[in-house]
C-alpha cells in the first residue's frame, strides 16, 4: 500500500501557483522515494523534465530532503526566468550555454580528457549547484575554487592541472562571446616542479645486461627509452602501429600525432616479443604501484643510485636525442611537443658538451 505523502510535497503543489513551469512529483514504486519532474503547458503542448531529484520524507532524511527541495524550487526559478525572456522558443531540451554546469559539461565530452572530466566533477562538488550563470561567475567565485582546490587531499600539481582547465573553459566561454572576458585571469597555482631523473649510455647499457623478472616491463621501459613513448603509449601499442619499420600513433595525452623510425634495439625488442600475446598488443605491464615497486627492484639490481620512474624514460629519450646533437624541432616533432619551449627542458638535462661545440666552429 502507498504511504502518506510527505506534507513537503503538498507543499510544492502550493509553491506551483503563479508560475507557468510547474513541480511534480511521482512514485514508480509503491513506496518512497518521490522523485521531482518539471511540467510546463503552453500553447496546447506540453513538457516534462526529470530533476532527478529524490524526496524520501521521513525523519532520517529530513534535512537532505529540505537541501533537494531547495535545489528544485531554484531551478524552476531559474528555468520560469528563461521562459518568460521568450515563451514561444523555450523547451526544456534546447542548448541553453548561460549555464556554466552544462557548458562546461559539454566542454569535458568535446575535450574527452581525464582533467577536463576530473576539474568539472570537483567544481560541480565545489559549487553544489545545478545552475549557475555563466555571466555571473566573478573573480572572487573562481578564486574561492582556487583555494578549494588546494584545500583538498591532492597535490599541488594535481590542483593546477583541474584549476587550468577551469580556466581553459572560461577562455572558450569568451572565445564565443557568451562573457566578455576571463574573471579567472591572473588567477593561478603554482607549485615548485620536481626535477626528472633521466639515464645515461652506460646506464642504459646497465639495465640492458640486468635481468628482470618481469620481462614486459623491463622491454617496454628500455623501448621507451628509445621511442620516448609515454607509459600509457606503451600500454596501448600494437604490432599493428608498425609499419615500415616506424611507430605511428597518436598519444593518449596531447592526441598528436607521431611517428618515430625504430632503432635497431627497439627493432629488437620487438622482435623479443613477437607472439608473445595473442591479441597483437606488444607489452602487457600492470598499471599501478605493484608495477613501481617492480622498477624500482630491477633499477637497484643494476646499481645505478637515481629515482627512476617509468616516466623517466621519455626523459632519457629526449635528453640524448639532445646530446647527440639533433636538431630541436626534430625532437620536438619525434616527442609530439606542441610547443618548443615543452623541448627546450631537455636543453638543460642534456649533458652536451660547450667545449666541443666551441671547437666545431669553423677556423678562419
């Protein structure tokens, strides 16, 4: 048999009176939860949409209830003030980009990157709202996200990383003219960059000669080392990204496309793996700790004294492209840097050598 329904719901029948989009509220079940729908008639046609708001109406939840009974009566407001700006071009369906929530929704499914999502998901925890102006967001609402961020159990590099698409997304608001400019700009984290370990030829010859007893893992850092690719471009790698003795993929981080001609010793290793895992991909490394753990073990078998992580083999990569005196933009483009400035980190972790270069210049 049905319960009583909550007196709160009667109530919002009454908060109904002297608005066009009305509040409702239904059952699929024979007990509570109630959940909140939108209904608007206008011309003979009529419109729904789910809130998808729950009201459970006993005493356990009363003030949750109370909060989410806020939340529909502002969103009704606010969909009422759209629908008297033009009644006979209002759906509840339509794009409507003046909500900051939903355009920076849209934003993560065109960027489809994990920090856009990530940033998106701690400003919505942040701002606890479904709606929020986007010609209304100041200066002070983007600096109080700022300190939020940093007051959260993640790095600091983690915090710039979801702050930066923030602000990425304001710039695009700009961009097509929904506000006239960035109230984030100036607006910033900063954070004090850890330096990168890379490793040197006879380090790498080191490794060569040590063995492993994850095999996977032991090939697949040494061929990064040699192609620069990145640990989740190395996961994903297929025989079928050969092709006439070069990589082409596009990278998982900047969605560039590369192509890296092979090195006898990748050559190698790729030749080490040949069939070793029946669905064409070329390495099958673990993700997470146990994999870190692993590294490091085999790195202190062969003595070398460094932090090594795997991300320390693209560093390796572009640091003795350096050394061996390749041109800048050529490991720019072998790295899939978008700007030169990402390449020239390597300029300075490069042991290059000032006084042959001194000595290669021409005698006069």
């Amino acid at each position: 048999m049905k319960e009583e329904v909550p007196k709160m719901l009667h109530n919002l029948k009454i908060s109904n009176l002297n608005y066009n989009i009305k509040i409702r509220f239904r059952s699929t079940t024979t007990e509570a939860p109630y959940f909140l729908y939108l209904d608007l008639f206008h011309n003979g046609k009529r419109q729904s949409k789910s809130l998808g708001i729950p009201i459970v109406g006993d005493k356990i939840t009363k003030i949750r209830d109370d909060n989410n009974i806020k939340k529909a009566l502002q969103i009704r407001q606010d969909y009422q003030k759209k629908f008297d700006d033009d009644p006979e071009s209002f759906s509840f369906t339509k794009k409507d980009y003046s909500n900051f929530i939903d355009f920076f929704e849209q934003m993560v499914k065109r960027k489809n990157d994990k920090n856009y999502r990530l940033s998106f998901l701690k400003f919505k925890d942040f701002y606890n709202n479904e709606f929020l102006d986007i010609r209304k967001i100041n200066y002070a609402l983007c600096e109080d996200f700022k300190y939020y961020l940093l007051n959260l159990d993640i790095s600091k590099r983690t915090a710039k990383h979801y702050f930066t698409c923030f602000k990425g997304c304001l710039n695009d608001a700009v961009k097509r003219e929904l506000i006239d400019k960035n109230p984030a700009k100036g607006l910033t984290i900063k954070f004090e960059k850890k330096s990168i370990e890379r490793l040197i030829d006879a380090e790498l010859e080191e490794l060569w000669k040590t063995p492993c007893e994850y095999h996977d893992l032991k090939n697949g850092f040494i061929f990064s080392c040699y192609t620069g690719l990145r640990f989740s471009d190395i996961l994903d790698l297929r025989f079928d990204d050969i092709v006439n003795n070069k990589i082409k993929v596009i990278q998982n981080k900047t969605l560039n496309e590369v192509e890296i001609p092979l090195h006898k010793i990748a050559k190698k290793i790729l030749s080490m793996q040949q069939n070793k895992h029946p669905d064409g991909s070329i390495f099958k490394i673990p993700t997470g700790g146990k994999t870190s753990r692993r590294l490091q073990k085999w790195i202190k078998e062969t003595g070398i004294n460094k932090h090594i992580t795997f991300h320390c083999a693209r560093h390796t990569f572009g640091c003795l492209l350096v050394e061996k005196g390749v041109n800048l933009f050529i490991v720019k483009k072998l790295m899939g840097h978008r700007k030169i400035e990402t390449t020239l980190q390597y300029v300075d972790k490069a042991n290059v050598n000032a006084k042959a270069a001194i000595e290669a210049l021409p005698d006069l």
